[in-house]
C-alpha cells in the first residue's frame, strides 16, 4: 500500500472539524400521506358503489370492492405528489445551523 492512500499524519483537511454545517427543515412524513391517500380513496369507492345504480350481474359488494382497488391506487398517488409538494415548500423555508458531533471520536 502506497503511502499517499493511507497517510500516518493525517493532514488538517483530513482531520473532522468541531461543527458542521447542516440543514434544518420539517419534513412530512411519508406514509402518512400515502396512508390518508388510500383511506380518501377507498371511501369515495364507497359512496360511488352504493349510491350509483345498482347492477343485475354484480352485487354492491364486489362493486364497492372493485373500485375500492382503483380509487386507493389513485388516492395514492395523488397523495404522493401531495407529498412532494410539500416536501419542496418545507425544503425552501430551510435554514442552515451548525451541529457538533458528539460521542467518542473514533466512530465519526
């Protein structure tokens, strides 16, 4: 091994420094979105299933359940891009701060 790869005297670029600069935000959670998203869909499946006109060859049941399916892929969908649009306003009202690591210094 090359000297230049591993140094012994480590350079004071090389060295950690006392504070970092880091970036604080309030970020949504995830699947709260995506769970709410879902829950929005499958209830509007079933108001549309049981308040629509009812069918001779299926029953309201696996009408309702039919479009539960399609409604909560698209309830979460539109939840996620929900949640990157808020995600991308929180990110903007950023700020920068400066964080000390802590802790024994050989694990940094």
């Amino acid at each position: 091994m090359e000297s230049s790869q591993n140094p012994a005297n480590p350079t004071p670029a090389d060295k950690p420094s006392a504070e970092v600069e880091v970036e604080v935000y309030a970020a949504p959670r995830f699947w709260p979105f995506v769970g709410v998203g879902a829950l929005v869909g499958v209830v509007v499946a079933f108001i549309s299933a049981f308040t629509g006109e009812e069918s001779a060859d299926f029953s309201r049941g696996s009408i309702a359940g039919f479009l539960a399916v399609g409604f909560a892929f698209f309830g979460v969908l539109l939840a996620g891009i929900v949640y990157l649009v808020v995600d991308r306003i929180t990110r903007k009202k950023a700020r920068r701060a400066l964080a000390v690591p802590m802790g024994d210094p050989e694990h940094r």
